[in-house]
C-alpha cells in the first residue's frame, strides 16, 4: 500500500505542475481581461504540441459568424488544418449567436465565438457548454440604427417604436441598456425578433423603426443606406465576445484549446500589421466590400484571446442580471458556474 501510495504521488506532481505551467501561460499571454498582450512562444508550446500530437482530437467543428475576424483569418489560410494534421477541422457558419450556441449544445459543434447575451440565455435554458476565453470589449462595433429621415432623435424617442433585433443576442442587450438609459420601461417598447438579414430587408422598407445591429452588418448597411446613429455600445455594452466549447472538448482537450488562443491571437496581430492583406482575406470570405470590412476593422480594437478572470465574469453576470430583471430569460444564472478553468 505504501509502496502504491509513493508511486502515484510522483505522477500527481507532475500532473500539477503541468496545469499551473499552462495556466501561467495563458495568464502571461492573455494579460488577463485587458489582453493586451500577444501570446509568447516559449518551449512550453513544443510540449503543448507533443501532447496534441500523442492525442488527437478526432473532429473539430468550429461554429463562426462574419463578426469573427480572428477565426475568419485562420480559416481563410488554413492554419488549424496545418496545427492539427490528424483532426478533421470543419468550419460552419451562423447567421447570429443564439444559432450557433444551439448546434454547440446538441453535439453540433465543438467551439465557437458569441456576443455577451447567446450564452446567458444558453445557459439559462440548460445548455451543456462552457466560457473558455474571452476578447476585449468593441462597444463601438454596435448600435442602433434609424433612417435618415426617422422622427427618432434621441433614445426617448424609441417609446412605442418597432425595433428589429435578433432575439438573444448582443443587440438585445444593447437595446435592454439603451431602454434603461432613456428612462423606459421595456415594455415601452416593440421588439420585433428577426435574424440579421431579415432585419436589414424590415429595415429598408420602413417596416420597422429602428434596427439594433453589429458590424459587419452594421457597417454595411451605414455605407449602403442613409442612417443614423441613435447610440453605440460605448457607456452602455462592452460588446463582449466569448469562445464557447463543448465540455467534452474543454475536458478531455485542453492543449487543444491553449492551442487555439495561440493562433487566435496571432491571426489578431495579422489583422493589426497586415491591414490590407487582411480586409482582402475578409471580403474574398464574406462577400462584402471592401470599404465595408475596412470600416468594420476601424472599429475593432485589438483583439487577442485569453481565459476569462473574475473581472470579465462579473461584467458577464451584469449582463445575466438585465435579463433576468425582465424575466427575458426563464431562470437567474450564476456566470461562474460555466466559466472553464484548466486546473478544475
């Protein structure tokens, strides 16, 4: 028994000292909830990639929006299908996050990038998925939109209006904040849930009053229609953006996952140095032109990827607490209860 006992404490050991170096890792590389910092090649990462290569992941489905320019990039030039050889990488692309987070949910996907609320009401409906990391803040990268010749001056104004948005996603916390700020009551208010393009088709045709949107598409229309800006997310949502994965992955992969905030962050720093190779990679993928995806990156700050802190926690229960006020979602949750950490 003795004998049993002085054998497995070597192997704990250096399974503890294995999690805090990676841990320390990302803690350097991340910056923690500023990320601020680019990730830092070290030897460790020959060891990352040992124990990738000594166990592969089988298939790895990556759910992603045209709002998700570091995943965009590494798609673009097939960069996970070289760091990974033996996993079968699939990438699949949603209209908004609430679509995605449910494909993640029922087995769909493996990973995958959201705004703030997709995964508060994911989670809120019991949805098996984890918070694995986490961007900066672009409160510039939405707003809410009016016609050009709208009455709507101001966010006072929204009071009794038609208001398009996706139903569950960063635009409706926007709109739930931009409610709050103008002194109204949310049922002051119409909401009226369309995905994005259908949004922007109620849009054009006056159909509703005023659209709550996210760049690209938020650009895209600005360039394309006359508009104006009520308000962006600036003083009012951060404009948060998370990577989900599944807890199968997040459990029995996590080199893998170090491994994508590796390449997320260094496809981060291509679109900063490399600004035009980079709006051609975007526009070749996304379709739209490229004065649209060059304002779209005007208002992204740098976005390298790192693991969540308690900061970045507690912005995200704010945003769970506001919908749970509205009874918007069917439960409270508790953020930190989903949010992945290595050493668990």
């Amino acid at each position: 028994m003795t004998h049993e006992l002085s054998s497995r404490v070597p192997q704990a050991l250096a399974q503890t000292n294995r999690r805090r170096e990676l841990l320390r890792l990302l803690a350097v590389s991340a910056g923690a909830w500023g990320l601020t910092a680019p990730f830092t090649v070290t030897p460790a990462w020959a060891q990352v990639k040992e124990k990738v290569a000594a166990k592969p992941l089988p298939q790895l489905r990556i759910g992603y929006q045209k709002s998700a320019v570091n995943l965009v990039i590494l798609k673009q030039q097939g960069v996970l299908e070289k760091r990974f050889p033996n996993t079968k990488v699939s990438w699949i692309e949603f209209p908004a996050g609430p679509q995605l987070l449910e494909a993640l949910s029922v087995g769909a996907l493996e990973f995958g990038l959201t705004g703030d609320a997709p995964p508060v009401f994911a989670q809120a409906a019991g949805k098996d998925l984890y918070y694995v990391g986490a961007e900066p803040a672009k409160p510039e990268s939405s707003a809410v939109l009016v016609s050009q010749d709208s009455p709507i001056k101001n966010l006072a104004d929204l009071k009794g209006k038609k208001i398009a948005l996706q139903k569950g996603s960063s635009a409706h916390y926007l709109l739930v904040r931009a409610v709050e700020k103008a002194g109204l009551q949310w049922s002051d208010i119409q909401p009226i849930y369309l995905t994005p393009a259908d949004a922007r088709a109620a849009f054009e045709r006056k159909s509703v009053d005023a659209w709550v949107i996210w760049d690209p598409f938020y650009a895209a229309t600005e360039l394309a229609l006359p508009t104006r800006v009520i308000t962006t997310g600036v003083g009012l949502s951060g404009n948060n953006s998370f990577y989900l994965s599944s807890t199968a992955l997040a459990n029995q992969y996590p080199e893998v996952l170090l491994a994508l905030f590796e390449e997320l962050t260094r496809a981060d720093r291509f679109v900063q140095e490399h600004r035009p190779e980079a709006i051609k990679l975007i526009a070749n993928f996304s379709g739209l032109d490229a004065g649209v995806v060059s304002l779209f990156l005007k208002r992204r700050p740098r976005s390298p990827v790192g693991l969540l802190n308690a900061e970045a926690a507690a912005s995200q229960q704010q945003v769970a607490d506001a919908f749970a006020r509205l009874a918007l979602i069917p439960k409270s949750v508790r953020v930190s209860d989903i949010v992945w950490r290595f050493a668990r």
